[in-house]
C-alpha cells in the first residue's frame, strides 16, 4: 500500500463546548518523509543537472561554484560530479591503453601520463569533505540545540496546561509558545515524531482545559481551513508537472506546511484530508512508477554488461597459438569494448565492481597478448640471427678455391637451415633470398665446371630411360620376390649411372620414380596385407599373456606420436620456404617424399592399434 494511501486518525481540533475537549489534527508529512527515505535508499538521487554531458573543465567549474557558495549541502551534487569526472578518466585511460597496446606495447609498460584537471578535482573534492565533515558536525549540534529549545517550550506549555485556574488568562502566551515551537525548524530525525506527539499531547490538553470563545476559534478554523484548501489545490497542479521527482520534493514541502496550519472545523477535517491525500497519492504513485522504471533500465544494463564479461572471460587464451588466432581475438575484444560502452549505466552498487570486472578481463587479455608476440619475436629473432650467420657462412665460401667442396659444406649449410624455425614476416624474403643466392653462387659455379660432362650426361639419360622401359615391363602380379629382385638390380644398375641433363634431372627421376612406386606398391600393398595377417596372428598370441597386449599397444602409440610430431615439424617447416630455385625445389619435394613416408607409416599404426583395440 502507498504510504499515502494509510488510514491517518482524525485527530483534528474539534469545536470546543463545556462537553468537549479540543484536539490537534495529525499531518501526514512524517508518511511522506519516511517513503522518500525508503525511494533514495533504494536509488540514487536524481541530480537536476546532467553531469554526465560535461566535461571535465566543467565539472571542475561546478565543483569550484560548489566550494566558492560553500553548499556543505550539496553532497548528491558532488556525488553526481565525482562519478561523471572518473567515468571520464576511466574511458580515456582505457583508450590510453589500447591505444599503446595496439601500437605494439607492452601495457606493463604503460604509464598514464599526470592529468591537472584530475589533481585539481582531488584537491577540491577533499576540501569539500573536509568542510563538510565540520558543516555536519555544526549542522547536528544546531538540531540538538533546536531539540533542547523545542522540549524547553513543551514544559512551558505544558506548564499552562496544568495550571488549569489560570488557563484563559494564558492564552496569549500560549498561542506565542505555539508560533515559538513552530519557528524552531531541523532537530533530528529521529527525534521529530515523538517531539511533534508530544506537542500534540500538550496542546490537547491545553484545550480540554480552556473555555475558547466560538467565535475566535471559528476564525481560526476559516483561516486554516482557506489554507489548506489552497494547499489542495497546489498538490493537484504538481500532476502536470513532468518531472516526477521534482514534483515529489514539492509535495514534500507541502505536506510540511499542511502538518503546521493548525485544525478545522470537525465535520471537514475528514472530506478536506481525503482529497489532500488523493493528490498526494497521484504524485507519489508517479514518483514510485519512475523509480521502477529507471530500476528496470539499470537491472537491463546490469544483465547485458554482465554478459559482455562472461563473454570476454570465456575466450581461452591458452588456445591462441598463432598470429591470425591473437588477431582475431582481439577483434572480438574491441568489438566487445565498444557494446560496453553503448550501454548505460548498472545500479550504483553493481557498476563499479561491473566495470572493474570488464577492465581486468580486457587488462589479462592484452597481457596475454603481449607476452606471447613478445615470447614470439624473441624466438623469431633468435632464429633471424643463426640464419643471418649460415648466410654469412655460405658467403664466406666464395673465397674457397675448390668449388666442389665449396658446394658440398653449402648443402650441408641448407641441412641445418632446415632445422630452423620461422624468422619475423618482414625479413623472411631478404633471409631466404640471402641464403639461396649464396648457395646459388656455388651450384651455378659447379654447373660451369661440368659443362665438359654433357655429353657424358646425355648418354647417362639414355641409360636411365633405357632401366625405365625395362622397369615398365615388368609384370605387376608376378611372384614377388623375383619381380622385387629385378627391380632391384635395375635400380642398382639406375645408381651407377652418372648424372643426366640438370634440366631434365626432375622430370627422368620422376618418370623413374613413378614406375617404382607402382610396382613397389601392387606389391607392397599385398606385402602388408600378409604383414597384417601375420600381425593378427601374433596378436592372437599374445592375448593371453597378460599385459602383453597392452605394452604392445603402448609401444605402437609411442611410435605413431613420434611420426607425428616429425610430420608436424617438416610441414611447419615447409610452410617459412620461399621457393624460387632449382635448389630449393629439390629442398620441398625431399620433404614431400618424407611426408609421404611419414603418413603411410602412421597409416599402419593406426590398423595394427585398431586390431589391437578389437581383441582387447
């Protein structure tokens, strides 16, 4: 039930006759009071001006203004302006950081460059608490000095009362001791219903006791009776007021002035009371609705900046492993830091620990980044450093004077390039260029020297295509240890046969290659098939001796995660080469070929553990 809409005792002053006593009537302001401290207790109070909408130099203006007109009263006003100027500062060191996060930095790094405006702020906000602290100090001793004068005119009055033989001749010192009690404003909170029921007590009592003449209080009942009609009719235009606050606050004052019009005449005190309170009613169901409807926005923006945390919480730094993947997160942040800062403000009790939740999952984030670019470019440039220094090596062997034994330590040189990781995007090319030419140089110099062996090149490739067109005759579902035997010797023949034409060096070896992994194949593929059988039977064995079966398979898994992690590294490998000569192409299809090996291998594996798996 609105607190307006309570059952108040008709307790107002009634006609006094020899039969009657008079009473005081009961305001209702204390009801009010109460439901406005239960409204700001639960929200934060509405400041007229929109700080928010200022900048800092203004809120710093507003804060001087506060502190020259020395307002101690103002605190809601310095609330207001200390949460809008550090929302302020929040949002620019939060784009500070980016900001020097994105250029490449490191946020440890980062140090938030003094800001006056800020210094200046702190410095008047804590004057402003220290002036208020002695205005409050001050403001609580006028109140209990206005409580002590309040009860010292209640015993006076009081004192009238009882003295009941002289009660009339009183009544213009009562009625001053009335106006005096009136005219002593602010005593404390906690104090002001039982001092207002006592003064009520006594003036009761003051008129049971007091043969009042009619027509005087007539005149007074009209009087008051004018007054509070207007008073009805000021609370009734505060319906068309817009601000449902403001209209509150004044409400508030009236229901002040209406508590100190004194009584009217007994049959309208109840009517009178009833549209008073109507009036009352309409304001602060509007006061209420509002409440309710800035509580609903704010849980709204609670719930969808909540979210926005989870989400940014759940990203799993741990599987960011590459460059692209770090790029996208990051993305996903930023997008993520412009919805926070699309959405209003959360209740004042959730915002702050909202906000500092979001700014160190954003803060862990860019550290995280941080640390894994910078672990990176360290490796990266570890890297750039041993492949600078075979560059500097295979240079060096320009000045050797055998160009055969030259070329040699460069392939050795090329071996060990292999086993270096990635070097940083933008020397990649220079390096590998670098490198190759260098190698280049020795290989296109050991070329010249064998221009004297073309023709003897030439009869080599005759040779070579003569041992492929026996190797093609060969059947493909003969017996195969005489067809294998005969491959053999033809490859063996194939060996001793010197070097071919460079350019048709691929293509001979390839045709050469070709057809001895098809006949390698068809028999090879029959060869496993006898190798599984023989597996399968072993494996049959092996079941009933105990764990032998399980130490099998664990030996089979060590051996497929070995292969594994070989074929992991070759193809990272393959994935830094910039290939652009004839030697860095005999380079790639080598790693092919392993490659090739690799998951055949693994291929096996995986039948002999699947065999394994199904006997178990």
């Amino acid at each position: 039930m609105n607190e307006l809409e309570k059952t108040v005792p008709a307790e107002e002053l009634v006609n006094p006759t020899p039969s009657e006593t008079c009473a005081v009537e009961t305001s209702p302001a204390e009801d009010i009071s109460e439901a406005a401290d239960r409204m700001e207790n639960e929200s934060a109070e509405e400041t007229p001006v929109n700080y928010h909408n200022m900048g800092k130099a203004e809120l710093n203006e507003a804060m001087r203004s506060i502190l020259a007109e020395n307002r101690m009263d103002a605190h809601r006003e310095v609330t207001a302006i200390k949460q809008a100027f550090f929302n302020i500062r929040s949002r620019e060191s939060m784009e500070e950081v980016n900001a020097f996060v994105e250029a490449g930095n490191d946020p440890r790094d980062f140090s938030s460059v003094p800001d006056a405006e800020e210094s200046e702020f702190k410095t008047m906000y804590a004057e402003f608490k220290e002036k208020r602290a002695a205005y409050l100090a001050a403001e609580e001793a006028r109140r209990q000095e206005n409580l002590n004068k309040k009860q010292a005119i209640l015993d006076r009055i009081r004192e009238i009362a009882e003295d009941i033989d002289n009660v009339n001749v009183k009544f213009s010192e009562f009625q001053q001791l009335q106006q005096d009690f009136k005219a002593v404003k602010d005593i404390p909170a906690t104090a002001e219903t039982e001092i207002w029921k006592n003064f009520q007590t006594v003036v009761e009592q003051y008129y049971d006791h007091l043969k009042m003449n009619k027509e005087l209080r007539d005149l007074d009942f009209k009087k008051n009776l004018e007054a509070k009609k207007a008073l009805v009719e000021e609370a009734r235009r505060l319906e068309a007021q817009s601000d449902p606050v403001a209209a509150f606050r004044s409400l508030q004052s009236l229901h002040d002035e209406w508590r100190n019009i004194g009584p009217v005449a007994k049959e309208l005190r109840e009517s009178l009371w009833e549209e008073f309170k109507e009036a009352s009613t309409v304001i602060n169901r509007r006061h209420q609705e509002y409440f309710e409807q800035r509580k609903a926005s704010e849980l709204a923006n609670e719930e969808a900046k909540t979210r926005l945390c989870d989400e940014i919480e759940a990203i799993d730094l741990a599987t960011l492993n590459s460059f692209n993947a770090w790029t996208a997160a990051t993305e996903k942040v930023i997008e993520l830091q412009k919805k926070w800062k699309e959405y209003g403000f959360a209740s004042k009790k959730a915002n702050t620990a909202l906000y500092a939740r979001f700014r160190k999952a954003c803060d862990d984030f860019f550290a995280g980044k941080t640390e894994y670019f910078q672990k990176t470019k360290d490796e990266f440039n570890a890297n750039l450093e041993k492949k600078t220094a075979l560059c500097e090596k295979a240079e060096a062997l320009k000045d050797s004077g055998d160009i055969r034994k030259a070329a040699n330590e460069v392939v050795k040189l090329q071996a060990e390039w292999k086993k270096i990781g990635s070097v940083p995007r933008k020397q990649s090319d220079a390096i590998w260029q670098r490198f190759q030419t260098a190698c280049n140089y020795f290989f296109d110099e050991r070329k010249k020297l064998n221009s004297a062996k073309r023709d003897e090149e030439n009869a080599n490739l005759e040779a070579k295509r003569a041992v492929i067109a026996k190797l093609k005759e060969l059947p493909l579902d003969g017996d195969r240890r005489e067809v294998i035997g005969q491959v053999k010797e033809l490859q063996g023949e194939w060996q001793k046969i010197g070097f071919v034409p460079f350019k048709l060096k691929d293509k001979v070896y390839a045709e050469y290659r070709e057809v001895c992994d098809a006949l390698y194949g068809a028999y090879e593929a029959r060869e496993n098939k006898a190798r599984m059988s023989n597996f399968r039977e072993r494996v049959s064995e092996l079941k009933d001796g105990g764990h032998k079966l399980d130490r099998e398979r664990d030996k089979l898994l060590r051996a497929y995660e070995s292969r594994k992690a070989e074929l992991k590294t070759i193809e990272n490998n393959m994935g830094f080469f910039n290939v652009k000569s004839s030697a860095g192409n005999s380079m790639v299809r080598e790693m092919e070929n392993k490659i090739k090996r690799l998951k055949e291998d693994m291929a096996q594996i995986e039948q002999k553990i699947a065999i394994l798996d199904a006997e178990a």
